[in-house]
C-alpha cells in the first residue's frame, strides 16, 4: 500500500536555496552568494521538484493541447478557442518547451542522473531515468525529433543538435531497461527500502520496476506502425508490470493553489475558457463515470465547476499518473488482438481499473462491462479498444489518447471545420506541435536542420513513429 505525501513546490524551493546559502562560501567576488549553485543541492532536494513538474507536464499545457484537439475538451474563450481551431503557433508551445520540459524536468532528472553513481545513490538514478524516459516520450510524441544527445552540456554545446524521432525511442527503452538494472542493484546509501530519497511517492523498487516495463509497453505499442514485433515485445512488458491499481506510481497533489492539480488550478484561474467537447460529452451518455466527468450548465457541459466534489479530475488533490494500470490492460487487449488472440478480457479489465479508480458503483461496472466484447475483425477490435481508452485516460493522460488517435486513427473524430490555416493547412486534426519560438532564436541552425529532415513545420506533418 502507497502512502503519497502531499507537495508544496515553493517550500521545497526554498529548502533548496536554504541548503544552498548554508553550504555557501562568501570568500570569493567572483559568486553570487544569493544564487543558488546547482553543484551543491542534493539529491533528495532535486527529486521532488523533478517528480512535481514532470507530473505537471502531463495535464497541465500539453494535456490541454492534447484534451482539446482530441475533442474531450472544447475551447469557449481566450487562447483555448484558437487551440479549437487548430491555431497553435510557435510561441504557444514556447513555455512547455522551455521551463516545464528542457530547463524543468528533464534537467532536473539529468542532474540527478549526473550526481548519482553505482555505489551512492544508484536507486535514485534509476527513478531519474524513468521519469526521464516519460519526459522524453513527452517531447518526440509531441513534436517529433528533439535535442537529446547533445542538450543539457551548458556552454559547452550551446546549439545542441536534434536527435531523430527513432533515435529518442531507442534512448527510451535504453533509459527504462537502465532503470531496471539500476533499482536492482544495491544501494549502499539506502536508509528506507520503501521510498527513494526525495521521491513524493512511497514505493519500493520491485513496484517502480513494475512501472519502468508498463511505461516500455506504452512505447513499444506506439511503435505498432513501425516494428512489426511491437505487440510481443510489449507483451513481454507487460508480464512484468503492473499487476493493479495499487502499483501506479500516484502522485498526490495539495489541496489549493499553487500546489494542486493542474486542471483544478486552471478551471479557477481561467474559469469557462475550457469546458467539454460537445461529442465528448454525448460519446459519455450512458456511461456510469459521465457524472464524475462533467456537470450540465445550461447548454454546455462543464469540466470543472467551483465546490463540485463529484468531478474527480477536477479537484485540487486530484492524483497524477504517471501511467495508470488501465492503460497498461488496453494495451495488453490490443497487443493480444494483434497477435491473433483474444483481449476481451484484457479490455474488460482496463474498463474496470478505470471505474474502480474513481469511485463507479461495483453493480455499475458490471453492467457496462457485460456489454463489452471482441471478435469481429481486427480493425473493428482495435477501435472498440481505443474508444473505451479514449474513455478511461481522460483527465489522466491526455497526451496519450492524441498518441492513440495518431496510431490507428480512433476514436473516428470529425476535424473542426474551421480547422484550415497556415499552421495546418490541410484542416487535419493536428499531428504534432510547432517547435517553439525559442528554438528559432537560439538554436536556428539545429532546428531548420530537423526540420527539413522530416519534410516541414506543420501541424499536419506526421511524425516518423506515426506516419
């Protein structure tokens, strides 16, 4: 059983600077002693500020982005109705890029990865690696090749070159199978067996093994149009992941601004800027979790609605998801499906993780999940699985329902038809993000370069995994 500790990021911060003005030699004119000196945070200091943004990656900017062009939310005003109609620029992606991804989370988890060794902190570098490989799966499934490689050396490499979309998933699976290796080797600076130094999740190393191989599944299923083995290879995954709700790596938000859950804390500062998607909300009609997605205001549906306790994702200690055992079970149907089996049961299981999880009536989950079946073709099979994930990953991991509908083209949603301009002229539902403004500015020549490599800069020019 977890115990999740509740986060209050300033306050880590600020331990961070406390730490660092403590350790601080003022001898030199040549120091800041005000600045904090990277050199000198430990550890279990960079860990939950790691975990906190990587986390806040999933469902804050991006899971927007994802939410709203895959139809689950629709934009009512201000920036949200551009992304509606598929106007996302350079600049809208810049702080996603920027402070929640390159110079956020994953330099944080390289920076522990740096500080670690085999025999001092070998634990914690392997849950740095896993949440890296995420946050890498993060950046390439959004806007396809990336700096990797070559990023997070300072001066030493200012214009970083970018790593091919192929590249950046080999270097996930390296990083997963890594972590792996990592957490079961000894530790001789490990005091707790139950918790990593610093992490905000209690949990021992066999469960984060569990999760390192449920997060290789979700990679190599993504790889389904490319390697003709990826639903073996994420079977074999999978026979070493997660065996229930109980081993995902949940993450506990606060209970109020600014330490809450992303959603929560965007329906208070932008109330009514984001609401549900109308097709949404009719594709969820006589499904048992409508109510514990939306709430009826007049003629639209509301995701988020202040004092309304029965919107499970949108509260302020909502959990974060790293990957949840649900999508693990769709995976694991459509991987059987497409090795000629059956994944009715599979699928049946992931619909009942999913409503177990927020809280649907036992005598409800039966009901909707007698009606559930496989076995006519392949492609219908496929379809039926990706709807019903489609369901059960909204509010979690909105990034990955976009991944899904790349992949295999489901749910079978009708494009905005206001959805043609000169970002995405074909008028397509979006298939990446335009690198952002900074990158033009300061990494110009990595950038056309990476570019011109993959056949443009539009929203409507697919990926290598996906095309």
């Amino acid at each position: 059983m977890k115990r999740i500790y509740k986060i209050n990021k300033v306050f880590i911060f600020m331990m961070a600077i406390a730490f660092t003005l403590s350790s601080c030699e003022y001898g030199s004119i040549d120091e800041d002693p005000t600045r904090v000196d990277e050199s000198t945070v430990p550890v279990n200091v960079i860990m939950p500020i790691m975990q906190t943004q990587s986390h806040r990656n999933i469902t804050a900017g991006l899971g927007r982005l994802s939410g709203i062009v895959m139809q689950q939310w629709n934009g009512a005003d201000a920036q949200q109705l551009g992304y509606t109609s598929y106007v996302i620029g350079e600049n809208d992606t810049n702080n996603f890029w920027d402070t929640g991804i390159y110079v956020g989370s994953m330099r944080d988890c390289v920076q522990i990865i740096e500080k670690t060794s085999d025999t001092d902190g070998v634990h914690s570098r392997g849950l740095a690696k896993i949440y890296l490989a995420a946050n890498i799966g993060m950046v390439t499934n959004s806007w396809g090749d990336a700096p990797f490689s070559e990023a997070f050396q300072g001066e030493d490499n200012l214009f970083p070159s970018y790593d091919t979309q192929e590249a950046l998933y080999a270097t996930i699976f390296r990083l997963l199978t890594e972590a792996e290796n990592d957490l079961l080797a000894t530790d001789p600076t490990r005091t707790n067996p139950n918790v990593i130094p610093g992490s905000l999740i209690t949990m021992d190393n066999a469960g984060w093994i569990k999760v390192a191989n449920a997060l290789k599944a979700r990679y190599y299923i993504q790889l389904s149009k490319r390697d003709p083995d990826a639903a073996n290879k994420a079977l074999a995954a999978i026979a070493k992941a997660m065996d229930s709700n109980a081993d995902q790596a949940q993450f506990s938000w606060g209970d109020s601004k600014p330490s809450g859950n992303p959603l929560a804390i965007f329906g208070v500062d932008r109330p009514g800027t984001m609401i549900i998607e109308p097709q949404f909300e009719a594709m969820m009609t006589g499904d048992p979790r409508k109510d514990s997605y939306m709430v009826a205001s007049g003629t639209d549906y509301l995701y988020f609605e202040n004092d309304n306790t029965d919107l499970f994702w949108a509260q302020f200690e909502s959990p974060g998801l790293l990957m949840t055992y649900a999508e693990q079970k769709f995976i694991e149907a459509e991987a059987i499906e497409r090795n000629g089996g059956d994944g009715t049961a599979a699928l049946v299981a992931g619909v009942t993780a999913n409503m177990e999880f927020i809280g649907v009536a036992a005598g409800d989950i039966t009901t909707y999940t007698a009606g559930l079946a496989l076995g006519g073709t392949l492609e219908a099979d496929i379809e039926v699985i990706i709807v019903e994930k489609y369901k059960a990953l909204y509010g979690n991991t909105p990034i990955e329902v976009w991944n899904d509908y790349k992949r295999t083209g489901y749910p079978a949603l009708t494009p905005n038809a206001n959805g043609s301009n000169g970002f995405n002229p074909s008028g397509v539902i979006p298939r990446r993000w335009l690198y952002p403004i900074s990158e033009r500015t300061a990494n110009f020549a990595s950038l056309e370069e990476a570019i011109s490599r993959q056949g443009g800069h539009l929203l409507d020019n697919s990926t290598w995994a996906f095309d």
